[in-house]
C-alpha cells in the first residue's frame, strides 16, 4: 500500500501429503497473527513462479513485479479463518484453520 512492500518470507512444506511439524505451525500461526495485527495495510497476492523467484531476490524492481500478481482470496480467507470455505478449498484448507486455532490456544494456556 502507498508503494512500500516488505517480505514475510517463511518457508513452508505443506500440502495434502505432508504433515506439518511443529516449527511449521508456530509459523503458520505467526503468519496470522502478522495478518491480524497488519490488516488493513496486507494485500495477499499469488505470483507466476519466475515473479516469485524474482521479488524474493530483491534484484528487480519490485512495483512492476507487484502489480502484476493476483490477489489471493484463499489465502485472506485462510488468515480470516473462514471455515465456510473448507469446501471451496479442499480439506486441507480446514487443516491449517484448526492448526492456527489450535496453536493459538495452547499459545494462550
């Protein structure tokens, strides 16, 4: 927004055949809670590969790189946490919710 952007760059496996260890929950949640205290100033965009490869070099200018990436609706709607949306996604979707639900619990205790 306003022309600044910065990374948050956390690595992820993730995906339907994986299993998330404990590092890459915390993270996870870590991610949401960046996202909440950060809202009204994220944008969640999606890149092409070389885009990604790109930006994260920090070779390129990064407002041409940034203006052509997608916003990304399952990502603001996993950082909502919007379960009404597991079916639209897929399971995995509802997974990482109740990862960060659940992390976000025992972050409270």
């Amino acid at each position: 927004q306003n022309n600044e952007f910065d990374l948050y760059q956390t690595d992820f496996c993730i995906g339907s055949k994986f299993i998330m260890e404990a590092r890459e929950c915390s993270d996870l949640c870590d991610l949401y809670e960046f996202y909440q205290k950060f809202k009204c100033n994220i944008s969640c965009l999606e890149f092409n590969e070389d885009d990604y490869r790109k930006l994260l070099s920090r070779n390129y200018y990064p407002k041409n790189i940034l203006d052509r990436g997608k916003i990304s609706y399952m990502l603001f709607d996993l950082l909502d946490l919007r379960e009404d949306n597991k079916e639209i996604y897929g399971g995995f979707f509802g997974e990482c919710i109740n990862i960060i639900k659940s992390t976000l619990k025992d972050r409270e205790e």
